[in-house]
C-alpha cells in the first residue's frame, strides 16, 4: 500500500520544476541569455521528440490527443525560441552610420 498517490508526487514534481525554472530564468545575467536560449531551443527539441513518442505509445485517445498537444506546444516553443535568439543577437550587431552632412531638413 502506497502512503502518497502517484498523482500528488508527479504535482509536487511539478509544483518544484516551476519554482526550480522560474528562479533559473529570471536570475540569469544579460551576457548568458543568447547561450541560455540556445541550450532552452535544444531542450524544447528533445521535449518534442520525447512527446512523439510518448504520444505513439499511448493506448488511449485522450493521450493521443494530450501527446499531440504537447508536440504542437514544444514545436511552438522552439520556433518562438529561435526567433527571441534572432532579435537579441540583431541587438549585438553594429549598426551603420548615415552619410550625411549632419543637417537636419
């Protein structure tokens, strides 16, 4: 006889996965957000592939449906990623000066 559920543990894991991440993010330093986004594009890839197999391996239609959902949400996740990536490193490029005589018109 189990003295906790299989469900409260799984939330409790749940539960500390959110504080755990919510903490990792917000007190990263400007300077590791683009290799912290890299390495989060890269999770959300292995998310992807860990729920077309779980999806796969399911018997029941309610996880099928769940699996897809999670497929579609990490897929969402990593292009979201990969364009959040872009923008920051455009912000590190140089930007060009404009040739002009330094009048305004």
């Amino acid at each position: 006889m189990e003295l906790i559920s299989p469900t409260i543990t799984n939330l409790i894991i749940f539960v500390l996965a959110i504080y755990v991440g919510y903490h990792v993010v917000w007190n990263v330093t400007p300077a590791l957000h683009t290799p912290l986004m890299a390495v989060t594009n890269a999770v959300s890839a292995i998310v992807i592939v860990g729920a077309m197999l779980a999806a796969a391996l399911t018997e029941t239609e309610a996880g099928k449906i769940l699996g897809t959902l999670a497929v579609a949400l990490a897929a969402v996740n990593v292009f979201g990623g990969f364009l959040v990536t872009r923008r920051m490193l455009e912000m590190f490029k140089k930007k060009d000066k404009k040739s002009g005589t330094g009048v305004k018109p």
